[in-house]
C-alpha cells in the first residue's frame, strides 16, 4: 500500500527533476538514491535481526523457516545411485 500510495509522487517530482537537469541525470540520481537507501538498511541489519529474532521465535516462525530451507536442500541433493 505504501509503495502504491508513494509511486505517483514520485513519479511527479522524478518529471520535474528531468524536465530540469534532463532524463539521464535524473536516472543517475535515482539510482545513486537506492544505492545509497540499499547500504543504510545492511549497515541497520544486524540491529534488525537483534530484534526482530526474538518475536520470531516466540511466534514459532524461526522453527518453521529452518524445516523449510532442510526440505529444500534436500529436494536439491542429486539423486543418489
């Protein structure tokens, strides 16, 4: 919903930013953004997980993510001969 609700204003200022600096430019600038945005949330990660982990596993989540990823690797292993 946030995403929806946020992608028109966006899309108006990223308009009026080419219609200033032109198309290229404000692509550059766009990109350097979420660049920028993607190495904030992994230097805040680890701190996420710190707390994020324990609700996790009071709601039984974090047992129900590790079934999954062993039935999946074995679903992977080569057929044995």
């Amino acid at each position: 919903m946030a995403f929806q609700g946020v992608a028109p204003f966006g899309s108006l200022m990223a308009g009026a930013l080419a219609t200033r600096i032109g198309a290229p430019h404000t692509l550059m600038i766009g990109g350097a953004i979420c660049i920028a945005a993607s190495a904030l949330f992994a230097w805040h990660l680890p701190r996420l997980r710190e707390i994020v982990r324990p609700i996790y596993i009071q709601k039984g989540i974090v047992d129900e993510i590790a079934a999954g990823i062993n039935v999946a690797t074995a679903l992977q292993a080569p057929p044995e001969e």
